[in-house]
C-alpha cells in the first residue's frame, strides 16, 4: 500500500509539472504590434519626410580642434534652392556655428521657404574610451573642463537663435547621441535634463533631445517626462539588416520606444540608407536607398509621423579620412557635387 501510494503521488507531481509546460508544438503567443499612428498636430512643422542637413563639401569640414572651414553664402544658397526644389520644407542642423547662423540668414534674407530643427551641439563631458571603440585614449579632464564651458555658450547661442529666428525654428534639439553608451561625447544624463530645462525655460519651440532608440527604451523615462518629443535615431543598415528586413525592423525600434515610453510624440531625428559602405557593402546602393526611402515615406505618411532622413549631401570630412568608401561619407541623397542620386532623380 506504500508504495502506491508513492507510486501515485509520484504520477501526479508528472502530471502536475507537465501541466504548467507548453506542449511541444504550441506557437508563442502572438504579442500585438504597439499603434504608432500619431494625430497630424504631433508632426514637426506638419512635416512628414523632412533631412538632414549641413553643407560641408570637399576640403571643408566643422571645427575638429584647428577651427571650421565653412561652406560660402553662394554654396549655401544653392543647397537650400537644391532641398527647397526637391519639396522639402524642413531641415534639421547640428549645432549654433556659423554655418548654422549663415543657413538661417539666408533662409531669411531670400524667403526661402524651408523651417529648421535647430540643434545644439553637447560636447563630452565624460571621458567613455571604454564604451566608445574609436576613442583611443582618455580624454583630459582639463578638456572635459573646457567641454562644460563650451557647452554652457552652445546653449546660450541655441537660446538667442531660437528667439531671433522663432519664425524659422520651429523647435530645438539638445544634444546628438551623447548618452547612448559608444559614443565619444558623452555628458551625463542630469547635465542634459538640466540643459533642456534652461533651454523650454528661455524659448517659446517645443525641445527634443536625439538619440539611438535603444537608449530610450532602456534608460530615457527621466528624460522623456522633460521634452515635449523624443527624437529618435534608427539605422537598419548599421545593424546588418537586409534591405527586405529595414523597414519592419525601424517600425520595431519604434514600437519598442512607444511601448517603454507611451505617453511621449516621437520623430524619427536620423534614419538613412548609404549608398557605398565597406561596413555592409552588400546592402549599400542607390537602389537600396530609393527603396527605404520610398517604404519608410509611406509608412510615415499613413502614421503622422516627422522622419528626418539622413543626409542631404554626401560629406567627405566625415570618419576616417584614408577610408574614402566608407559609409560615414556617402549617406545623401545627393553627391557631394550636388548632382542627384536616383532617390532624387525621378
């Protein structure tokens, strides 16, 4: 009698645990895709497909530490004429340098009508040789120093261009992925709240901070509850998806910020397609480009969402300079001569 009833006692604890297992063929449940449809009034200067924009051609770059060499009036102009032509009406800029205040006087000057994301530009203030792969070394904390004094100017500057261009910045960016982990301008993520609280202090346009969507979803609550949107970065192509795969994998990055972070408009501050790239060659191409750019445009017109698509004009200065095929250079959608590739040439 014992040992049936062990026996029994034994069969049920089988049946008990096979109970709480799922049977061998069962499919994982189906988990519904996050609504990313936003109401008009939540898109940027009523923007669907917006770019980004600097200008810097062969032989000119921003200040890496010798100081800028700058595009002219004439150059700029002819950008601006060139994105004005091709239907865009909204451009997003980096920082508050001269080739900033140049773009925004000539916007005024010759009514061109094109409106700005205005960026400013966050120096490090963490030396992160750790995080960052092409950091070699760490940086002074007599630069780091420095950085902070930079910084505080930058925003100084953000705020007065806001106010003396408030009929063409139609908002501002506070800082360029400079709390995701690999990056080489690091500043700490109380810095940055409070930068953008003394930036919606001082200006009438909404604030936004850019940065990878990762970022946010996993540490951008404390952020997100200071910006009016969240500007958000993502790059099929950066992390090995296929041309097929980019689209579905942009809408996942976004749902992933909506569901960590629902409360919050998003804009899509950086999403692009190379066209030469030794990193993923096989993906890089014109006919690659046209097709994002096409997939990602329907998307974000049926959703009511702003994509700032990366970039106008390819930028030779941009990575390593004995790396000429490299993707950092060749994201426009026009060559670095301005002629068009086929995404504007149709």
């Amino acid at each position: 009698m014992k040992a049936h009833t062990v026996l029994l006692a034994a069969i049920l604890a089988v049946a008990a645990l096979a109970a709480c297992q799922p049977a061998a063929n069962t499919p994982d449940p189906v988990v519904p895709a996050i609504d990313l449809a936003q109401s008009p009034d939540q898109l940027v200067a009523g923007e669907i497909m917006a770019i980004a924009y600097s200008g810097f051609r062969e032989g000119q770059h921003p200040d890496r530490g010798d100081g800028a060499v700058n595009p002219g009036d004439e150059e700029i102009l002819e950008d601006l004429t060139i994105l004005a032509d091709h239907g865009f009406g909204l451009i997003r800029m980096y920082d508050t340098g001269e080739n900033t205040a140049t773009t925004l006087r000539l916007i005024r000057e010759h009514d061109i009508p094109i409106k700005v994301l205005l960026g400013i530009w966050l120096r490090a203030e963490i030396s992160n040789p750790e995080g960052c792969p092409w950091l070699d070394e760490p940086i002074p904390d007599e630069e780091l120093a420095a950085n902070r004094i930079l910084n505080a100017a930058e925003i100084e500057r953000g705020i007065e261009m806001a106010g003396e261009y408030a009929d063409i910045i139609v908002a501002v960016n506070v800082g360029n992925e400079a709390l995701v982990e690999w990056n080489d301008h690091m500043v700490p993520l109380d810095d940055v709240i409070a930068y953008v609280r003394q930036v919606k202090g001082a200006i009438a346009q909404p604030v936004t901070v850019a940065d990878n969507y990762e970022w946010w979803i996993e540490d951008g609550a404390p952020l997100a509850a200071e910006v009016d949107f969240l500007g958000v970065h993502t790059y099929p192509a950066w992390e090995a998806k296929s041309i097929d795969e980019a689209l579905a994998y942009t809408i996942e990055n976004l749902e992933g910020v909506r569901a960590a972070l629902p409360d919050k408009p998003i804009a899509i501050l950086e999403a692009g397609w190379a066209t030469t790239a030794d990193e993923f060659s096989d993906q890089a191409s014109e006919a690659n480009q046209v097709r994002y750019y096409d997939e990602l445009y329907a998307w974000a017109r049926e959703h009511n969402v702003t994509v700032f698509f990366f970039e106008a004009f390819d930028e030779p200065w941009k990575g390593d300079p004995a790396r000429m095929t490299g993707a950092e250079k060749h994201w426009g959608i026009f060559f670095v001569d301005r002629s068009p590739k086929q995404v504007m040439n149709r």
